[in-house]
C-alpha cells in the first residue's frame, strides 16, 4: 500500500527536478532561479519529512495540521506575486524611461563623437 | 549631459510648448499654426505617442520638432518625453497644451507670466466651466481625496518652471499615467507652488478624451486615482497651496 510519506516524497521530489532541469537549461535569471531553488529544496524537504507539519501544527495550535501547510503555501505564493509585481513596475519604469530615451534620440539630426559618447553615459539617466 | 540643438540653447528665459499627440492629424496643423502665429518664435515639440495616422509627419510638416515615441505610454508619458527633452536641452519653462485645439495659443502669456514674476512653479489653466457635472462631480471627490484647492485638476494647459521640469522628469514620475493628481500630487509633496490662472478654452472638435472615453476607462481612471489618493494621504499636506490668481 501506497503510504503519505511516498506520495508526498514523490510530489516534492517532482517540483524539485522541475525547477532544478529550468534552471540548469538557463530559463530562469540568477534571482528567480535562487528563490525556486530554496522553494524546490523546502518542497523536497517537507515531502520527505511530513510530520513536521505536525510538530509545527501542535506547537502553533492548530488542529488540523494540513491547513498549516496551505496557509503557508499560499501566503509564499502571494508573496511570490507581490514581487512579481513589484519587479514588473519596475520594469515598466525602464521601459517607459527607455522608450522616452530612445524618441529623444532619434530627433537629434546628426550625432557627433561627442554626443555618441554621451549616449553611453546617458544609460545611467535612464 | 549630451545636448540637442534646440531654441532652449540660446537663454534664460527660454522655454517650449508640448503637444502629446495620438492619432490628431485631423488638428494637430491647425494648433502648430495658431501657436506659430502668435508665437513665432517658440520651439512646439509635438510627442508622438505611437499615432496609427500621420500625426508627426504632419506636425513636421507644419514646422513642429516632433519626437516619436516607439511604444504607446500614454498621455502623461508622452508628456514625461517632452518634459525630459526641456531638460536636456537647457530650458527653463515648458508649456503643456492638447493637441485637439482645446487650448488658446493667445493664453500662453498669461500661463507663463506668474513662473517669470516668481509667483509660482506650476501654472494651470483652468477653464473648470467646460466639463459636465459628472466630471465636475468627481473632481470634488478627488479634492476631497487629496486636500488640493485647485479647481481644475485635469487641465492640460501648463506651464512648469524649471524646478518643476526637474522634479517631472524624474524617474519618479514615471509610472504616472495621468498628467492630473498624481503629478500636483508629487509637486506638492516636494513643495513647489501650483497656482491656477483662468483661461477660455474651445470645443474638442476631433476625437475623445482618453480619461473619458468610455464608462470602463473612467471606471479605471477612478480606481487608480483613488488609490493614488489615499496612498498619499498625509504627505506633503501641510504645504502651502495657491489658488486662482
């Protein structure tokens, strides 16, 4: 018979193998891919080791021991979304900003040595 | 800083007129020429705000430095260029008007005359009679929101010194997406003075407004400045505002 530590072994070693294969074949930048290597490691972890959600749930109070561990998924994945946000304004901001850049230097009518040197210090002003 | 040749070269007291213009071939001619007419020398930046039409061949054509901006941001983004453009080329005062003939070239005197005194930083034309009492509605709303005392928040006829300019240029002001609370918002906060000057303005006689083109975007444009609003609560309140000189 199938026991919970199996399946939840397998499922964690599932998402784990996953993120590592992504970030081995260079799919993710440095940052996300440190953040999913951390999440793959707590996935394999807790998959092995089930019964810490107990410990955890009956130091913490709560009955059901299960719930401890959706409420913390999910509050990681709203925590995961709001940086995801946060990057994408960021990054909205650059491309705004790059896009302005971009207008601005098209309407000059010829560009001399000095103002193509100065595009390159411009990327700062971005 | 690398420069561009620009009118904003020669002197102190320089200064430009901005047009953010989305598909306005139909008017933009007809607002350069008024512009052209009674200010002859000024230098009108028209920023092209990935129009789908031949808006900056045609503002070229009726003498316009046009800047044509690869991707749609907006009419405050489109702004944002023709601000960053001011200052990168030295001037000190840039004017903001629409490009659908709403704004009177003649009023640029008056919009500009309370920044040269050193009554104030940021001029606003204000014409608050021309819109519905929806809209007026929710201007006392936002009013309220905010503490602003001006009466006409969402005009587009400006005037920015170069304080001003600095602060609007910023990457700070880069997510903006109104030329409205957000910006008087950011000015208040670093306390630059805004005054309102009274001005006629026309009809629009092409096209739509784009905060007002439909129950949804005005839906949105509430939301989103509602919650710019209260975002802000507390900041920079107890600056001085003037109003109506």
């Amino acid at each position: 018979m199938v026991t919970y530590q199996l399946t939840s072994t397998l499922i964690g070693l599932g998402i784990a193998i996953s993120i590592l294969l992504l970030v081995r074949r260079d799919h993710m930048r440095g940052t996300y891919a440190v953040w999913w290597l951390c999440a793959a490691t707590i996935a394999l972890l807790l998959g092995i080791f089930p019964k810490v959600f107990d410990k955890w749930a009956a130091s913490l109070g709560v009955g059901y021991p299960p719930v401890l561990a959706l409420v913390l998924g999910l509050g990681l994945i709203l925590i995961k979304m709001l940086t995801m946000d946060l990057e994408r304004s960021h990054q909205e901001r650059k491309i705004r900003r790059l896009a302005q850049r971009l207008a601005i230097l098209e309407a000059r009518p010829q560009m001399s040595d000095a103002d193509a040197a100065g595009v390159d210090n411009d990327t700062e002003a971005l | 800083m690398s420069q561009i040749s620009s009118i904003c070269d020669s002197g102190q007291d320089s200064h430009i007129i901005v047009i953010p213009a989305r598909d306005e071939e139909k008017t933009i001619r007809t607002v350069i020429e008024g512009i052209k007419s009674i200010h002859p020398q000024e230098e009108v930046v028209v920023v092209d705000d990935a129009s789908t039409d031949a808006t900056a061949a045609v503002a070229q054509a009726a003498g316009a430095k046009v800047l044509s901006l690869a991707l749609r941001l907006g009419a405050w983004g489109a702004i944002q260029t023709g601000i960053r453009y001011a200052l990168e080329t030295g001037c000190q005062t840039v004017i903001t008007m629409d490009a659908d003939g709403q704004h009177e070239p003649a009023y640029v005197n008056a919009l500009i005359q309370p920044i040269l005194t050193g009554q104030a930083d940021v001029v606003i034309g204000a014409c608050p009679d021309r819109v519905s009492r929806a809209r007026r509605y929710a201007w006392s709303y936002f009013r309220l929101l905010t503490g602003l005392k001006l009466e006409d928040i969402t005009s587009g006829f400006r005037a920015y010194n170069f304080a001003a300019i600095k602060i609007l240029a910023s990457a700070e002001a880069s997510l903006i997406d109104y030329q409205d609370v957000g910006v008087l918002l950011i000015l208040r906060r670093k306390g630059l003075r805004t005054v309102e000057v009274q001005v006629p303005m026309g009809i629009r006689t092409t096209g739509v407004s784009r905060v007002f083109s439909s129950w949804w975007v005005v839906a949105n444009y509430m939301l989103q400045t509602s919650l710019l609003c209260i975002a802000r609560v507390g900041s920079g309140k107890l600056l001085k505002f003037h109003r109506n000189i």
